[in-house]
C-alpha cells in the first residue's frame, strides 16, 4: 500500500478535533463551563428583549433581572474576576470562545448594542440587582447611540460592576508579534544552530563539548515562550535542508518546551527537558551520513546501524557525566514506543519516561513536516493525523491529544486554501475551535497576490445564514503557493 493511500485512510480534521476536545486549555473546554457561558448570553438576550416589550416595573423585566445576576455569578464563581462578552465581526464571544449558534439566535441582541457602540460588556464579580437594573435600562434606552453615552448612562445609575467598551482582545493586532520581539525570537534561533553545530563539530571530533551554552539556550527559549508562546513556536517553521540536524534539535526543544509548558511541568523539569530535547539524537553523528541520507531503500544491515544511534548517544551522554541523567535517558529511550515495541529493548520492563514520550512526539511530527533528501514532507495537518493514528501505539494517547490540542489541526505556519479559492498562512491557533484559525490571506481567489496580506478569522459566522463564513478546504505545500519563507509572515 502507498504513503499515500495510507495517509487518506487516516482520521479527518472534524475527527481529531472532536477526539482532542478534552485536551484543550481554554476558559470554557468543559461542557459545563461553556454551557454557564451560553446561559450568560440567553439571559443577556431575554433581559433584551423584555425591557422592550414590558415596562420597568413589569415581573417578566423584574425576572430578567434576577437571572441575569444568577447567570453572571455562575460564571464568575468558576474563577473569573470578570467576565467579557464581546462581538466581533458580527460574531458573538465569550472570553475568546466563539458561540457560532448564539451569534444567530440573538441577532437581535447583537444588533441593539451595536446600535448603541457597543462590542463589549464586562461584568465583575460584584455584579448585583442595581447593575443588572441599570443596564437592563441602557437596552431599553433607544436614544443612546455611542459608547461614551452609554457608559455615563451606567455610571449616573450607580452600576459599576458593569462596563460597556469596543472589542480589543479579538483584534488581529493586538496579538502581533513586535518587530523587535520577532527579531529577538530569530537571533537567539540562529544562535542555537552555531551552539549545535559547535556541539556536533565537538563530538565528531572526540572531544567533550561544553554544557553551558545549550543551558543558556535552553533558558533563552523558555524565556521567550512565556512571553510571547506564538512568537517562539513560530519559529519551528523554518526548515533547512542545508542544516536539517541542526535545524530539527532546534524545533523539536521548542516544540518540546511547548507541550511541557502546557502540561504544568515547573520551571526545573522544563529546563532538564529543554536540554533532553537538544541532545536526544546526538549518536547520529557517528552514523555514517550516506545512510542517514539514503534515497533508496535500507539494507538490514544499515538499519541496525540506524537503529544504534539511540545506544550510541546514550553513550555519549553518558561519557560526558551531565550532572542531568535525563539526556542520556532520552537519548536511550526515544525510539522505544509507548507499547515497547521499538528499539532498543526496554530495560526491567519499565515504560518509557515521560519526557521521552514527549521528545518522541515532536520528534516524529518535526521529522513528518520537513522536505528530506528521500522523501518529501508531510502537510502538517496530515501529520498529525499520523501521530493521532499512532496513539495507543507509537505515542502515549493522553500526550498525543495534548500535543494537537496545543498545535491546532492546522498549525501555526500551515499553508491553507480557503473555500474561496483564497490561499493564506495559519499565523495563530484559535483555542476555543482548532479547526478555525486566524489565516494570513496572500493570494485572493482569483490567484493574484494582495498588496497587504488579510487577516482572516475562521470563527466568524455569516449573520443571515448562521453558517460559518470560510472554512479551509486543504492544507498545500509553501512550494505550490509559491511562498519561499512562511516565518515572514507569522
């Protein structure tokens, strides 16, 4: 059977995310949570609609009210200090969670704060009957038509646990990596393939490479991914097939450092992982470069010898005596599988350790997506269709969900096709809906290239129709959409 008819065989974009819903970290990802924050917005809507049909003293206004104040506390008592519902683009949000049927149903709604400037309610968690009052009253007020009139309205009503502003935290702009920061993000990427390469240099040549400067790396990485996770993560888009070792340890230690972070690992173990992922795959230098690049087939004999690296950085590592025994123990340990069935042998039966379930998933999914010498690469959403078949197998399963749930069905630097024929660049990963990022349009669907690339939030609704305004269609090589560097536009 062909790559290729194996790969079709594989789980569609809608079956991942659905088998990766308990794995994302967002504010509502439990159905009880999002459930609180649908109910928050129908008592919004229903307190409405009310205040326009029935005077202020009228019990169904008066039942609004209470629920309204019920609803905001069912959220808030789930951790929030306060809560936002926003509209964007027509479309309605909790927080930064897309409620695609809400933003149909309660057009009405949409429509009426619109009318008045408004894109914004916060509400905090002293919210109570004399804010629910007074901003019942504000949609019952048809003459207020701009934001500054209907926040004094609050205001001179003594609601101050409610504010009403333009949507901010949904502006494409707001979560654009600085100039300065990217630049930063690059340099200290460059700087960790000379570290590597200075690393590799000294193993091929006997001698005992120095530790330091991939700590320093390390913390460099871990540094920048708390301040700007995207910015870092970007960065394992860049592919070289001049320098695909030196690239690949690069990638697979952010993508490592990533999915730690999101599994609470604390800032020690984080650290040891970093340099296990740095130096996992060490015991390829002394495998003889014609094999490792190898256009035709393996003899038994040159997979054996493949198959060595593993022991053989373990020796290394081991040799070098790191005062951090982890390297060594992934080195040894990345190719066993989660089921034990790899190479080398399992010692006393134990399973592997979890950070070499880790490296071995970024490992695979950074090997899939980058164009070798005897294969080409693998489209990213198709990759991780791999490692999800894998699951149970290769890959520990509760790691692998993470894993996707963290990149997105279509990750950050994905080359996609719109419906609209429209070709764009995945540049973020909407948490709350992994089938639906934020795409960077290049080419419109005519095939002619924009001037300025448009963002291009899949979230987004048609009002009239309540079905979703683009979806994507396919992911396709940068090559194809002629697009020479997709980090340029991340």
């Amino acid at each position: 059977m062909s790559d290729r008819d194996e790969l079709d065989r594989l789980e569609s974009p809608g079956e991942i995310a659905d088998a990766t819903a308990g794995s994302k970290r967002t504010p509502f990802a439990s159905a009880k949570k999002l459930g609180r924050a649908r109910e928050l917005v129908r008592a919004i809507a229903v307190a409405q609609t009310n205040s326009t049909l029935y005077p202020a003293a009228h019990p169904l206004v008066a039942q609004s009210i209470d629920e309204l104040v019920t609803a905001v506390a069912g959220v808030v008592e789930m951790g929030f200090d306060a809560i936002t519902v926003n509209i964007y683009k027509g479309t309605l949000f909790v927080e930064d969670h897309v409620l695609p049927e809400e933003s149909v149903t309660y057009r009405k709604l949409v429509e009426e704060l619109l009318a008045r400037g408004i894109s914004a309610l916060t509400f905090d968690l002293a919210f109570g009957e004399r804010d629910a009052k007074a901003f019942v009253e504000l949609l019952a007020t048809s003459d207020i038509a701009d934001i500054g009139a209907a926040q004094q309205f609050l205001e001179g009503h003594g609601a101050g646990a409610v504010t009403v502003s333009e949507t901010t935290t949904l502006d494409e702009s707001a979560e654009e990596a600085t100039p300065e920061r990217k630049a930063e993000a690059r340099s200290t990427y460059d700087a960790g393939i000379a570290t590597m390469r200075d690393v590799e240099t000294q193993v091929k040549l006997g001698r005992v490479f120095e530790v330091e400067p991939l700590q320093r790396l390390v913390s460099s990485l871990l540094g920048q991914l708390f301040n700007d996770p995207a910015a870092i993560l970007g960065l394992t888009a860049i592919n070289s097939h001049d320098n695909y070792t030196l690239n690949h340890s690069i990638n697979v230690c952010i993508l490592s450092l990533s999915l730690g972070a999101q599994l609470g690992l604390d800032g020690d173990s984080l650290h040891s992982l970093g340099l296990s992922a740095l130096l996992y795959d060490l015991g390829k230098v002394r495998i003889p470069e014609g094999i490792l690049n190898k256009e035709s087939p393996l003899t038994a004999d040159e997979w054996a010898v493949i198959k060595s690296h593993a022991t053989e950085g373990a020796d290394l590592l081991k040799r070098i005596q790191l005062v951090d025994q982890m390297p060594m123990i992934v080195a040894y340990e990345h190719h066993q599988r989660h089921d034990l069935q790899g190479y080398p042998e399992p010692r006393g039966g134990g399973e592997q350790h979890l950070f070499s379930k880790v490296v071995a998933l970024c490992d695979a999914y950074d090997a899939m997506t980058t164009s070798r010498p005897f294969r080409r690469e693998i489209r990213p959403d198709k990759a991780l269709a791999v490692l999800m078949q894998g699951r149970g197998k290769a890959y520990d399963p509760a790691l692998t969900k993470a894993f996707v749930a963290m990149l997105g069905i279509y990750p950050m630097g994905a080359v996609v096709r719109i419906d609209d024929r429209s070709v764009g660049i995945v540049y973020r990963v909407n948490r709350d809906d992994l089938l639906r990022p934020r795409v960077k349009v290049l080419i419109d669907g005519a095939g002619r290239w924009l001037d300025e690339p448009q963002v291009l939030d899949l979230r987004l609704v048609e009002a009239a129709t309540g079905s979703w305004a683009c979806s994507i269609d396919e992911c396709i090589p940068a090559a194809e959409a002629g697009i020479d560097d997709v980090w340029d536009y991340l």
